[in-house]
C-alpha cells in the first residue's frame, strides 16, 4: 500500500526559482533565505519519496481566467513548464503518475469532492519553485513524479480553510488505499503573508505567520476556523495560499513531528516559510 511519509510547507515566490536558476543563493540578499533551506534540504534527501503531491495555485500562467474550478488534478504523464513570460525556467520537465492520479480523481469524487482533471497542463512557478526547494540541482531530470493538485486562490469565492482541510484528509485516505508500495510526500506551497497589488502591497505580517506556522503543526482545527476574509486580512490577498498549506496538513494525519521549519523577510514581497514534518503511525513509529 502507499504511504505518505512526509509533508513539506513552503513558499512558491518566482524570484526564488530564479536566484537558483542564476545563480545568486550566495548573494546577502538570498543567502540567509537558502541557508534556512539547508536541514530541510538535507533530511528529504535522506528521505527520497517516489511521488510528490504538489498542492500548488496556478497564477492564470496556463489556465485562464474563462475556466476557474475549485480545486483540480492532474492527470497526464508529463507536464511541461510553464512559459510565464521570460522564458521557461531551466529545469527539468515535470513527470506525471498517471495510474496514481487516476486512482486519487476516483476516491476524491467517491468522498464528495468534484474535482477537475487536468489531462494536460504547463505548470508555472507556483509548482516548480517549491520543486526547486526540495531539489535545487536536478540535472535532467527530477527525483520522483509528481501528480499536481490545483487549489483556486486567486479568484473570488475560494474554497474555505476548513474545505481544504477536509480535501487533504481525503487526500490522504486516498493515497494511503493505493495498492502499490510507494513513498508519497506532499507538498502544501503558496504564503506567507504577502500582497502584491492594491493599496496594501507589500504588507508583512510577521505575528500572523509565526502563529500559523506553530499552529498549522500542533492545531490545524484553529486554522480552518479562520474565513477567507479573516486570511485576506491578516496574511493579505496572495497570502490567502496559506489555506493550500491546509490541504497538505490535512492529508499528513493527526500524528506528526516537526523536522525543520524556517522564516525569512523579505523574498521579494513575501514572508518566506518553510516546515517539514514527518508522519508518525498510532504508535509514534515513522511511516514509510
Ligand atoms: C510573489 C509571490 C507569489 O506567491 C507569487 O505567486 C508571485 C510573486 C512575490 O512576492 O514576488
Ligand atoms: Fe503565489
């Protein structure tokens, strides 16, 4: 059977795929940030999945505003990278797990969650940066497959906290009833708080997501109390991904440990976040 071993929480700003991509991690702007990577960087490799679960917005780069679901999967055995603009990122293309993908689309709408499938899609920086911080040099080709699960933040109304709570625990009901023996990690991306447009670009707030990335680990319930407005408000429009977060805490189970975690301001407009967790049984023995 799978199993989801570990959970990773991490910001998904462009210009920090880009600082790798020229390689400028060395530079004091973005050095401290990369150096808060290093424990998490170090124990995923140490703790290789097979899959990745990326819960990652798309930023109307590939799918546009005529078509907005709530939430989405993707089902295709490759996706490419998105162009968004500069040209696509120089890394590697994305490769799917069709047969997983297919098994998820069919217990989520069997758990009541009508979800769209994506049979095709480009996938911006929202996925592959938080690639790019689980695996900073992948030569030509990733370490696992990913099966990317889109989450609607940008356009109003977006699914509640508490809704995308509930999507990650059938999530990970889901993962856990697939036959076949593989290691799933997920990844919850987007925030912290940031906002970058409209009269309250480039707020912070610091307290905010020093609360959310304690609590997301030991009281997650607190969080999905929380409305959207409650997260424009305090975390700012973009910051709002924080609920994407949810989905991967969701599909983790009540047990967990936290590995590493790490907090940096500024990265470009955002406050950048990082938490690792690792699941635990009943028992308090690690899965996987
Ligand atoms: C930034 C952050 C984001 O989450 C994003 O999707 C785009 C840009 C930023 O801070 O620059
Ligand atoms: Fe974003």
């Amino acid at each position: 059977m799978a199993d989801v071993i570990w959970g990773l929480a991490t910001s998904h700003v462009p210009s920090i795929g880009a600082a790798m991509d020229h390689g400028k991690t060395d530079e004091p702007y973005w050095k401290p940030l990369f150096d808060g990577y290093a424990p998490a960087r170090k124990w995923m490799q140490d703790h290789r999945p097979d899959v990745a679960v990326v819960i990652y917005n798309d930023h109307a780069n590939s799918v546009g505003l005529d078509l907005v679901p709530a939430f989405g999967l993707g089902t295709a055995e490759r996706y490419p990278v998105a162009d968004e603009g500069w040209g696509r990122r120089p890394v590697p293309p994305v490769i799917g797990s069709p047969e997983l993908s297919a098994h998820l689309v069919r217990e989520l709408i069997d758990d009541s969650f009508d979800i769209a499938t994506f049979n095709q899609l480009d996938v911006d920086h929202g996925l592959t940066v938080p690639l790019s911080v689980y695996c900073p040099d992948p030569g030509d080709a990733w370490p696992c497959a990913v099966v990317p699960l889109l989450v609607n933040v940008i356009q109003y109304p977006q699914p509640t906290a508490a809704r995308c709570y509930a999507l990650g625990q059938a999530l990970g009901r889901a993962i856990r009833s697939f036959p076949q023996d593989l290691r799933v990690a997920v990844f919850g991306t987007g925030g912290m708080s940031h906002q970058l447009a409209g009269a309250r670009a480039g707020m912070i707030n610091e307290p905010f997501d020093r609360m959310f990335l304690e609590t997301v680990e030991s009281d997650p319930a607190r969080l999905t109390a929380l409305t959207r407005e409650d997260y424009i408000r305090e975390a700012g429009t973009e910051g709002l991904e924080l609920i994407m977060w949810l989905v991967m805490r969701g599909a983790l189970g009540p047990n967990i440990r936290r590995i590493s975690d790490g907090y940096h301001v500024p990265a470009s407009n955002t406050a950048a976040g990082i938490a690792l967790f690792e699941v635990m049984d009943r028992n308090g023995s690690v899965v996987g």
